[in-house]
C-alpha cells in the first residue's frame, strides 16, 4: 500500500569513497535544453542542477543550505536579502565567479524572454555591493526569499557574452541550448538533444566530491519496457520511473534494487477560462462550456480517483484535493476533502449548464513527461464519456507538449505541479494569479484563469511573517480555488527508480537526480 511520509525525509543510501566508475542512466524525459533560464520544468532543472548551481542549494533532506553564498541575512525591516558569495569558485572554463555574474543572471533569468522570470516577481532591484556582496531587494518583506532561488542558476556573464547567449531562447536557440559552463561538480562534455548527454567531473569544483563516478552519460528512453529491459540487461545502472507494473517483478530480482517514494507532484486537469470557445469541438465551436464553473464541477464529480490509482497506479499514489500534498506547507486540513464521484451529480450540473446532451472537446496530454500520463488521460477520457462529456485525447512527446499549451491549442490539459519551494504558495503564484508579464506572474497559467482576491492575497501570503497568519490567507486562497474549481487535482505521483544493485544514491522527493550522491560500488 501506498503510505504518506515526510518529504522533509529524503530516501538515502549512505556512499563510500571507491574505485571510480562510470555511470549509465535513462529517463523517459530528455532534458528540453541545455539553458538554466529557458525552460522551467522539473526535467531541465533537475538535470542542470548537476552542472550548474545557485546562490543556495537543497540538501538531502530537502532543507536550503549554502552553495555559491556562504550566508544571507535580511535588510533592515525586510526590504530584502544580502547574499555574501563564496570567494575562489570558478566556472567550467575557469573563468572566477564573482557578484557581476549573479546581477547578469539575475538579468537575465528575469528577462521577458526566461521562463524562470515569475520567480522574481518579488524582486525590485539587485544590487552589487562588492565582488563578493550582492543585495537582492524585494518590494515587501519575502521571508520566504531564500526558499524560492534554489533552482536559480548562476551563469558566467562573460561566457555567455561571447557565446551571443545574453538572453535566454527557448523558441529557437541559442549556444547555451546545446553547450553549458556552469560551477557545478559536473561539466557537459557532450549534447546530442534526443539521443545522448554526456557529463564528467569538474576537477576544480568548490565542495568536497561523495560520488565516485568518472562519466555520466544520460540515455532517453522513451518506451517503459525498453527502459526496464535495459536495466535487467546491464546496459544501463538506472531508470526513472520503473513502470508501476512491474515494480513488484523488479523488487523481487536481487540483481536490482527499486527505490520508491512519494514526490511533491499533484497532477491536475486545466481548463481554459479565459477562452471564448473551444477548439476542438464539433457541436459548440462559439461556446466555452468551461467558462462556466458548474461545467467545471461536473469533470470534478465526473472522475473516479480511487479507481485509478488502483488500476492505473496500482495503489502507488494518493488522492489530492489542492495545488499541493498535505506535506507542503500552507496544506489547508479543512480541505483536505476532493469532490466526491457521483456521475448522476455530474450530469445534473451539466443539464443546469446548459449542456443536457453533454458536448464534445479535445484533450491534450503528455506521454513521456508523468507517471502513467497517457494511460491517465485515456481513463479520464472514458470517465467523462460517461456523464456525456466527450475527449477526443491527443497525447504527444513534452518538447511537442508545452509549445502546444502555451499556444492556447487545448481545450483540456494534463499538468503536474512540483512546487520548488515546498509551500503552497508557489502554485498559487505560478498556476492561478493572473497572467502578467510585466509582475512575472502567473507564467504557467495556461488557461488564464482569473481571481481578483487571489491576486489581492498573493502578495500578502508573500509578505506575511505570523504563521498563523499567512495560513488563514492561504486558506482562504484555497478555498477560492476549490470554489472557482481553477483546477481539477486528482493525485499526488509516487516516485518509483531502479537500479542496479551496485548503485547507492538519494532520492529527492523533487525527483531530482543529484550525480554527486552516486556511488558505483
């Protein structure tokens, strides 16, 4: 059975200083690209977290600590943060790291063209105090700041400067899409996008080395039993994930070992509020039927949860009923309850509607990109069909998917949500203020949805220093959420690896892949 623990508790194998090896994964997600700044989603930044880092960094256990700052401490009465760099880190290149670097990374991560600028809505102005000082000011106390940089990467001003890479291009490229010059304890050496990422050891690399690994080198595999034959094989030491159903199979084997726990993923179905019809549908092409909340109501009463998990996740999951697990913190207990399935309250939500005989629409889902996506979205399908809510599903590769979804090319979408700082205000920010590129919010927001209380609480739940405090605001905003019905969630994904017996490492519940905790015995 599927039981909740503490994802302040990371699943850890202890390492011991051996012979070096090298090491060979595959994950059925190829990093989209090379570029810290381009593309926000858990693949690319887990993934560069081995080659770049940021001002702060996540242990084991998922606590911040110190990386390229030494320390921070608050200004005066909360106008922001003071950051002491660490002295003697170099690039890849060799080239020094210093307090310019992180005001160009600042700019740029920040800029219109990053897919990483919601997280400096906050933000009013970086300042450089010295080579090793740097103040980053908000514009309202953010005691939270701290939390919510530790994917920010810092990259070399002068590299990508020379390399024509000054700002980030996730639509066509640049140099930094293919090539990387980061600090972190491993250096690209090699990117073929879809085929082979090769990583190497950075001799110069500031912190004390765990792993003992000589060249990484990354595989995408798109199909579950290829991956899992791979790994019986030998042909390479580890998978992510390990196809539920045969997980019991893999665990039995005592030539391999599977690795499971809960991630901080909440799968959810999107809707899109903001458009005046739908695309893909062959009777109501001027309506939008899920602009209206009844309708939104009636695909929430519609899905049979437990039943997924049971067949689809084999009881590997947990049903959810916010943006984020009860884990997080800010998870409002009160409404820990997701609607209940009741197809006949469905259909009558639909009939109140205006939609009696029901109507038909197009789905849009990832294959590669969650646990079991495509196999999800075909039983949502089926479910829905039952209240007279007909998907036609379109499932495709995540470099195909995000482009589709920020073109508005969807009626209804599958999304997972890992909220980077492990508070429930990170969804909130992302996924539910209204979109505004000139505040950096609401940047994955595809459906546009729009509460102005939401967008009145953001900032105060951001600001907010009482607990108690931010919680009723929080409370409040999840509330409005559930009301609004912004977002179906249906379950929180488990993390499932394999690997050889051989191999000791951690398991992150971010589902981060940290290289430096890797040991081939």
């Amino acid at each position: 059975m599927f039981r909740s623990i503490s994802l302040a508790v990371a699943v850890t194998v202890s390492a011991s200083a051996l012979v070096a090896e090298e090491f060979r994964w595959a994950e059925t997600t190829d990093p989209q690209t090379m570029d810290p700044h381009a593309v926000n989603s858990a693949a690319v930044l887990g993934f560069l977290n081995n080659v770049y880092e940021g001002l702060v960094r996540r242990g084991k256990d998922m606590t911040i600590e110190p990386a390229l700052a030494t320390r921070w401490e608050p200004i005066g009465d909360g106008e922001g943060w003071r950051f002491t760099l660490r002295e003697g880190v170099t690039f890849h290149d060799g080239s020094a790291f210093t307090a310019e670097d992180v005001l160009f990374s600042y700019e740029r991560a920040s800029s219109e063209a990053a897919d990483t600028r919601s997280w400096f809505a906050p933000v009013s102005e970086v300042k450089v105090v010295d080579d090793y000082t740097i103040d980053i000011m908000t514009s309202a106390p953010n005691p939270i700041f701290p939390d919510s940089i530790a994917n920010w990467m810092m990259m070399d001003s002068g590299w990508a400067e020379a390399s024509s890479a000054e700002r980030p291009d996730k639509d066509n490229g640049n140099f930094a899409t293919l090539n990387a010059n980061g600090t972190g304890a491993f250096q690209l050496t090699t990117r073929e996008p879809g085929l082979r990422t090769v990583l190497e050891p950075f001799d110069g690399w500031w912190d004390e080395a765990e792993h003992n690994i000589t060249r990484a080198e990354l595989t995408p595999i798109q199909n579950p039993a290829t991956a899992v034959a791979a790994l019986l094989s030998g042909d390479v030491d580890f998978i992510n994930p390990v196809p539920i159903q045969d997980t019991a199979r893999l665990a039995a084997n005592d030539q391999v070992k599977v690795i499971q726990g809960i991630e901080a993923r909440v799968i959810m179905l999107g809707f899109p509020h903001e458009a005046e019809a739908l695309k893909y549908s062959g009777e109501t092409t001027n309506t939008n039927p899920f602009a209206d909340v009844r309708v939104r109501q009636a695909v929430a009463h519609a899905i049979n949860v437990p039943a997924i998990l049971q067949t689809i996740m084999r009881g590997n999951a947990e049903e959810v009923s916010q943006l984020v697990s009860p884990a997080m913190r800010g998870f409002s207990g009160d409404l820990a309850a997701r609607p209940a399935f009741d197809p006949d309250k469905a259909r009558a939500l639909l009939a109140e509607a205006g939609y009696p005989d029901g109507f038909s629409f197009g789905l849009k889902c990832p294959n590669d990109r969650y646990l079991n996506d495509e196999a999800v979205c075909q039983a949502v399908t089926g479910m829905l069909a039952q209240v007279g809510v007909r998907a036609t599903l379109d499932a495709m590769p995540v470099q195909n998917y995000w482009p589709e979804l920020r073109a508005d090319n969807y009626d209804m979408y599958l999304l997972g949500w890992s909220p980077g700082t492990f508070d429930a205000e990170h969804p909130v920010r992302f996924l539910a203020s209204t979109p505004n590129e000139e505040k950096k919010l609401g940047s994955w927001n595809f459906g546009g949805f729009s509460n102005a209380r939401v967008d009145e609480l953001l900032p105060m739940i951001q600001s907010e220093i009482d607990d108690s405090k931010r919680q009723m605001m929080l409370d409040e905003t999840a509330k409005i959420l559930q009301d609004e019905v912004a977002y179906v969630p249906l379950y929180v994904q488990p993390l499932v690896w394999g690997t050889q017996a051989n191999i000791e490492l951690t398991q992150r519940p971010d589902n981060f892949f940290i290289l430096r905790w890797v040991t081939v015995n």
